[in-house]
C-alpha cells in the first residue's frame, strides 16, 4: 500500500492526500481492472516513442499531425513539447504543423542549445516551403532566452513571430485557457 501510494506521490500535482485516494480507489476496484491499468502504463512506455519529423508523441515513425494532409506545412509553430503542444491543439484554431524542442534554454540546470531538437528544426525550413515560424515558448526567462536564440538562427530562413503574451510571465501554456491561447496565438508579431 506504502509503495502504491509513493508511486502517485511522484506524479505532477498529486499531494499525499491525493496519493492516498487515488491507491485506495484502485484496491476497491476489481482486480482486473488494475491489471489493464498497469497493462496500458507499460504498453504506453514500449511503444509511444518520438516523432521523426517533429519531436512529438508518436507510436509510428512520423506522428499523425505530420502525416495529415490537411494541414499546412508552410507554417511551423515551436514549442518546448509535447504538453504544450496538446494545449495549442485543444484550441483548434492552429492548423500549421509543430515542431517540439524537448526543453527550454536554461544554462543553470545546465540545459544548452544543443540538447534541444534545433537542428533537426533547420533542416526543416527549406524557404521554398516554410513562410513562418511561430514560437511559442512559456513567458519565463528559459522561454525568454530561448526565443531570442531561435529568431536569430532562424531569421535567415524565413518569418519569425512570436506568440502574443497576454499571458502571465512565469505561466505553463499547457494550464493557459483555449480562449487566451487562441488570442495569444492570433495576435503573434513578428520577432523584433
Ligand atoms: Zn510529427
């Protein structure tokens, strides 16, 4: 029970209150479905790999925005990943394609640019295809920093805009609402 509980403590914005309902609830339940829970966490884990193209979550080679036709390829919205990039999605209102860095810039943890998916970014933006990058990166000194880094890599290449910030310094895109990320999104200016 002790190891159960410990095992949710761990995850994201669960407390030990929390921790203790969530391992309680799944003792009660039939045992079976434990068994397709713990089933689903470890098949997850073997198969959800990362995306070729992009970066994101894929269980295939290439994830199913790259692959779908219908969305313009001309337009590249960064991200520092995959979380953020379900945010932008439940908005509905972007229809470019993604590209997911895997980090932000942050020389105290000791997080460079070259840990990050940035070149694989570059090989992207062949100008005869790709007009705009969008950067949409958190409004904190990491995301500061990093966007500053990219639009001068990148500015060569094509239109750099960045996502317009009504949204607080410090916060997570990923908590931000459909409507103020909508806004942030259609608001972007170009890089200065
Ligand atoms: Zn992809």
């Amino acid at each position: 029970m002790a190891r159960l509980i410990e095992q949710f403590e761990r995850l994201p914005g669960i407390g030990p209150r929390s921790a203790q309902r969530l391992a309680l609830y799944l003792l009660r339940q039939p045992e079976e479905q434990s068994q397709a829970f713990a089933e689903a966490l470890l098949a997850a884990r073997q198969l959800v790999g990362q995306c070729q193209r992009c970066g994101h979550l894929s269980a295939e080679s290439h994830c199913n925005i790259c692959v779908n036709q219908e969305r313009n390829i001309g337009i590249i919205c960064v991200v520092a990943d995959s979380r953020d990039l379900l945010a932008i999605e439940r908005t509905r209102e972007f229809k470019g394609n993604y590209h997911v860095l895997g980090g932000l810039i942050s020389p105290m943890d000791g997080v460079g640019p070259e840990t990050l998916l940035i070149q694989a970014l570059i090989k992207r933006l062949d100008p005869e295809v790709v007009q705009e990058v969008i950067l949409a990166l958190t409004p904190s000194v990491e995301g500061d920093t990093t966007s500053l880094y990219l639009a001068r890599l990148l500015r060569p290449f094509c239109k750099v805009t960045r996502i317009a910030y009504g949204l607080p310094m410090g916060s997570e895109l990923e908590f931000a609402d459909e409507i103020t990320l909508a806004r942030a999104l259609e608001g972007r200016r170009t890089f200065e």
